[in-house]
C-alpha cells in the first residue's frame, strides 16, 4: 500500500486551502491565478489524482478477460510451486476460497490432510481392472477397458455413465466444483480434465462458466459488480480503507455491503436506512396520500367519510377545515357554507396554497421527522440521475459544439467533464447526509448544529457549482462564435469545481470521524482546521481514528487569543464579536 | 407400455433382489410397472419396532440411477445430496432398515414423537413398541 500514502501526500497540498471558510474561496490562489496554462495543468494532475484515487489505489475493475488470466495464473503458481497438476491445483485453490497463501499455508503444514480433505489422491485406492471387458457400476453393461474411466481412484465406471454423472452434477448448479468419484465410499475429486473428456459439449461449457464465476464468487477479496447487466467484477484490497469503488460501468457502490456507495454513512446506517425506507415506503405512501395532520398536535388523520369539520381525537379536540387547515371558528356562512371552504378554492386558484410546504412545516412527530429526511435523501437522488444524464449528454453531444463554437480542442474542455463529475458526487454525498442527519442523536446539540451548518454550506456551494455549470455555460453553447469571456468561465469554473471538491472530501471526512471536532473545542479555527485535518488525513487514513484532535495545532485554541462560540463552539479571534461560523454574538 | 424400455440395470437389480434378497427385506415390482416397487422391511431384532412389517412404496424415476429412488418422506441423506448412482435399491433399504435400530430424533417427520423420544426415551420405545404391535403386525 504505499501509493495509499502518496495519494494522500498529494491531496495535502489542496488541503491546505481552508474548508470551513464561510466564503468558500474563489479568490483562492490557483483560481485567481489568470494563467489558463497553468491550471490546465493543474486540473489535469487533480483528474489524475481523483482516478488514481478511485481506481487503482485499493481495488481493481476485472472483465471476464481479466478475470481468466488471474485464475489462470493463480493455478500456474501452485501448480508450480506444489508440483500439482493444473486441474489439482485449481481443485485445491476453489478449496480453499482461491486463496494462494492459504494453500500454501494448509499444503505445507500438512500435505497429506490437505490431500483427504480435498479429495487429491496420490496413489489409486484400487488397481484399475486389467481385464479386456468389466461391468460397469452404474449401469451394470459389459464393456472394453478402454471404454471405462475413472479418476485418481481408479474405480471405473463406462463413459457414457460419467456423461450421466457430470451432467446430472452440472445441471444441479455450481456444486459441481466439488464433484466426487461415484463410488460412495471413496472422496477422490473429479477435476476439469474429466469434464473435458467425459461430459457433453453443453454441460462442458456450463462447468467452464462455474469455475470461472467461482474466482468471484468464492473469492473472499473479489465481488461482482452489482449494476444490473454489468460484467466485472471488483477485486478489493481488503483492510485498505474505504469501501467506495466505482466500477468500469461507471456504477459506484460499497465493496463491503454492495449497496450504492455510501460515504460518509457507515454500512450499518445505510442497511438501518434502507430497511427504514422500504418498511415505510408503503405506510408513508398511504398516510401522505391519504392523511393530513392535524393543524394543532400534528397526528396525521384520515379523512373517512361526512362534512369538512374534523374535530381531532381528545386530548387535542382541535376543530379545523380539512381543506385548509385552518381553524373551524374563522369558517361557516361566510366562508361559502360548511361544506366548501372559500379560502382553500381561491388560494388554490391562484395556486398559492403549496400543500407539502405546509406539511413540511409541519414536520414535528416522528413520522414527520422521517418524511423530512427521506424527502431530502430521495431528492438528491434524482438530482444526481439528472446530473448523471446531464453529463452523459455533456459527454457525448455538448462538448463538440462548444469545442466548435469557442474553437477550443476538447481536451481543453476537459474541466466541464470535471466539474459535472464532481456535481454528481457531491449529489450522491449530500444525499447520504440526510441519513447521516436521520440518525444523529436529537441530543447532540452542539453536533447537530454543527452537522446542520456543514450541510447547509455544502447545499450552497454545490448549488453555486451547479448553477455555473448549467445556466452559465448554456450562454457560450448559445454563442454564435468564441466568447471572450470564455476564458475566465473555465476560471471561475475550475475554480469552483475545485473548491467544492475540497469542501466535501473534509465533509466527508468530518462526518467519518463523528464529528470529533465539536468534542474538542475549536479545533476548527481558521488557521488550524485544514492543517490538523489534513495531518490527520496522511496518518490515519479515512474514517478511522479522531486524531485531529490531537496534536498541538489544536491544543494553543487555549490561549487568550481566541474565543470559543458557545453556540457552535467554533474558535473566533479574539477581535470578533460575532461568531463567524454561526453569526451568533459573542 | 412403461416396461418395454427398462434399462438392463433396472432388470438385474430386480432379478438380484428376487434372487437373493437382504435379510428382512423384500422388494418386488408391481406387474403393471417394473419401475414401482411394493418393499416390506421387518423391523430389526432388539429395536422397539421388532415383530412389526413396515411397508413402502419406491419408485424408480426416469432419471433413475442418475437420480436417487423416490421413497416417500424419509429423511435420509442418500436420497437426497448425497445420492450416487453407484448405489442401489438395496443399498437404499438396508439403510431405511438400520434407521429403524436408530432412529435419528433430530430430523424427524413427527416433531411431537421426536420431542417425547428426546425428552423420555424409555416411555417412547414403550409408545414405539405398543404403536408396532397394533399397525405393523398385519393382524
């Protein structure tokens, strides 16, 4: 794992650029640096960093090809060093999970057990009959030695009863990997040498797919990539950190629970998450479909039959009009009769009357609490399949044309790609933070307040990104010819597409880390934050450990130079009355 | 008709049967179907099942011996995963036999018997015994 440290000394530069900052910096060095060249290049490094991180640094993408010639070389290496032929040494490795050092391990701590276990004989329990014509186990015929066969063991059975035999085993499912002589009492294992020769053209094939499927699915380092249709699969340096891969189908999901990737949430949350959701999707569906909540203790109701006066069940007793929610005492003649509500046609008329806002408002009880975080979380959902698509259709249409029109080489165009890829990430991280959010204890004040502050400043700065991507740019793909502008567009861009990136990547790290910030008073000031986080990035790896908080950067908030806001315990210069992260007074 | 096509190990197995059955078993095919099997076990001496005649139904299905032998609902590993085709009817029986000197009360067909065999082994062989002589001594 050594480029795991490389990578992360290369993100330390950027890290120094500081990410609780409330005016998330576009004035920063890099952006206002007007040399294009020069970020140019420094985009492209960050492109190759951010695929360096995502692919090759702890797991590697494997097609089918990829697949064959690491199995094949995994056999050729025992086969090798165990002096085994091929087909035992394949037995041996789906054994024992495809796991070279554990064959080594078990091989040279005792062959012969290895040997029983498995099914690997080194002599035939019987001498394979010298008669010129034998019976046949299975189907009790006479035939020709030379018409019988048998494996290691050397009980013969006729060719066409093996035929039966691997057949009946193949078509069972993947067990025939571990296949055994016929022969009840005897364990010797039947390998792919005698599929090849014995089984039918069909069942052969089958086999064939087994053992290489079995390289994944037996493998304790290997998975299949779960995006419906896709073909590879994703093996994993496992105790390597960080879970999230991406896969060549451009799927990206949690090598530990294949659910979609999922940072800053851990696995458990996620499975909580998606269980919470789908036991109640269909009651959350009803009661949004068919329920209110009451104007008063928020209980939802369900409206089942007579007039639009709803009294609420004791101990509310609230009297409203189911249509508008508002109090039964403000209705009657002159709100046009007990059985319509003026109020509620003419707002609706004029489409003022914003029904979910209102039950958004509303958001009290649990029930309503859930709706509030799911809402937001299945938002962000289908804002990243909409950034995905815009994308996509950057990729394959827009970058062209505006290529052409500001006769600008796509490669110079490189930072829109970044910038969309970013948008969709940052999508998929808000997201999650709304389970992060869910989850987090109502108690927790300080941290709750806190959390809620980093989502909202990652709402702003994504949309900020978002907006430039999408509104700005749509003025130079209108263009008729080159724009001047065009140059301080990729400025502002780029710039933003990085800022961004930094703001969630320490978002995401802060959230790994269960906000340790908070408990260590201040550890977030401006000249100290992005030192001990990024200190603490290079030492102990993602997600683990709370260590910037440790350190001395953190510990001189003690000196009479600074203040901690009781609020948000952010560490303000002394100079400061108002809390710059909060805005609240001193 | 079902008997024209009757592999030759089918045939020998039923001529072995008949020739020179297992002790305490008798298996023999019904006219209309070689393949279905009318099988009488006698209960083992010193089980509780002794004097007693089990009877079974056993057929032989198309994929047979590829396939184990149908045998109603008898938990017994051979017929089931752990099948092969070098087995035989008679293996088949001379097992179902030895599950009547040992009963195996952790994968039972009647949870209530295995739960009184398992909680008062003594009172269920009585059960056992007095169930033996009133259903399966053919009087």
């Amino acid at each position: 794992m050594d480029s795991e440290d490389d990578m992360h000394d290369a993100n330390d530069v950027e890290s120094l650029e500081d990410f609780y900052s409330g005016d998330t910096a576009i004035d920063s060095d890099d952006a206002a640096d007007g040399d294009y060249e020069f970020i140019d290049n420094d985009s492209e490094d960050e492109y190759d960093d951010f695929t360096s991180h995502r692919n090759q640094q702890n797991y590697t993408i494997l097609s089918e090809a990829d697949i064959r010639q690491w199995q094949e070389n995994d056999i050729l290496k025992i086969s090798t060093v165990l002096s085994i032929s091929k087909v035992e040494a394949g037995i041996l490795l789906r054994h024992y999970n495809w796991s070279v050092s554990k064959v080594h391990d078990e091989w040279f701590a005792d062959e012969e057990k290895v040997r029983n276990t498995v099914g690997l004989l080194e002599r035939p329990v019987i001498e394979f009959p010298n008669a010129r014509e034998m019976t046949c186990g299975i189907c009790f015929e006479d035939f020709p030695s030379a018409m019988m066969s048998a494996v290691a063991c050397g009980h013969p059975f006729c060719n066409s009863c093996w035929a039966g035999y691997l057949g009946t085993s193949i078509n069972d499912g993947p067990g025939c990997l571990t296949l055994r002589c016929p022969d009840p009492s005897c364990a010797a294992a039947v390998g792919q040498d005698m599929i090849n020769t014995l089984a039918r053209e069909e069942d052969r094939e089958k086999y064939a797919r087994y053992f290489l499927r079995s390289y994944i699915e037996d493998n304790r380092k290997a998975k299949w990539c779960p995006a419906p249709g896709c073909d590879y699969a994703v093996d994993f340096v496992v105790g390597s950190g960080n879970y999230d891969v991406t896969c060549r189908c451009s799927h990206g999901f949690c090598w530990s629970c294949t659910e979609e990737a999922h940072r800053p949430v851990d696995c458990g949350t996620v499975c909580k998450w998606i269980m919470k959701n789908s036991a109640e999707s269909e009651n959350m569906n009803w009661i949004l479909a068919n329920s209110k909540p009451c104007p008063k203790c928020k209980r939802p109701i369900e409206k089942n039959q007579g007039c639009m006066h709803i009294t609420c069940t004791p101990p509310c007793k609230f009297e409203f009009c189911w249509l508008c929610l508002g109090a039964w005492s403000d209705h009657g003649e002159r709100t046009g009769g007990f059985y319509a509500c003026n109020r509620y046609e003419t707002a609706k008329q004029e489409g003022v009357y914003d029904e979910s806002e209102k039950r958004r408002e509303m958001a009290k009880n649990s029930l309503e609490r859930y709706t509030h975080y799911y809402e937001r979380w299945a938002s962000n959902q289908s804002s990243r399949q909409k950034a995905l698509q815009d994308l996509q259709l950057m990729q394959s249409v827009h970058l062209e044309k505006l290529s052409d029109i500001q006769c600008q080489p796509e490669s110079q165009l490189k930072f829109i790609i970044e910038a969309w890829s970013q948008i969709v990430e940052c999508r998929r991280v808000l997201k999650w933070t709304y389970a992060y959010g869910y989850y987090l204890p109502e108690h927790e004040h300080a941290k709750r307040r806190f959390f809620e502050y980093m989502q909202g400043e990652a709402e702003a700065g994504l949309e900020r990104l978002h907006q430039c991507a999408e509104k700005e740019l749509q003025v130079y793909l209108n263009a008729e010819g080159p724009s001047k502008e065009f140059n301080e567009f990729r400025t502002k861009l780029a710039g933003l597409t990085s800022v961004t990136r930094n703001y969630f990547e320490n978002l995401v790290r802060a959230l790994e880390n269960g906000l340790a910030d908070v408990d260590s008073h201040g550890a977030c000031s401006r000249t100290t934050s992005s030192k001990s986080l990024g200190g603490s990035r290079s030492k102990s790896g993602r997600g683990r450990g709370t260590s910037s908080k440790s350190g001395s950067s953190s510990r001189n908030i003690d000196d009479s130079s600074h203040w901690s806001c009781e609020h948000c315990t952010f560490a303000n210069v002394r100079s400061a009355t108002i809390c710059q992260m909060c805005h609240n007074r001193r | 008709m079902a008997n024209s096509n009757l592999p030759r190990r089918i045939i020998k197995e039923t001529q072995r049967l008949l020739s020179e059955p297992a002790p305490g078993i008798s298996a023999s095919p019904s006219e209309e179907n070689m393949r279905y099997f009318n099988v009488m076990v006698l209960g083992p001496s010193q089980s509780p099942y002794e004097g007693g005649v089990f009877k079974l139904e056993l057929f032989l299905p198309e994929e047979y011996p590829m396939a184990p032998p149908k045998l109603g609902r008898i938990c017994l590993d051979i017929l089931k995963d752990k099948w092969s085709p070098a087995l035989q009817i008679r293996t088949v029986l001379l097992s179902i036999q030895a599950l009547l000197s040992a009963p195996n009360p952790d994968d039972p067909l009647s949870e209530n018997v295995a739960k009184h065999w398992k909680s008062n082994e003594v009172e269920a062989v009585e059960t056992a015994k007095e169930w033996t002589r009133l259903y399966a001594t053919g009087a």
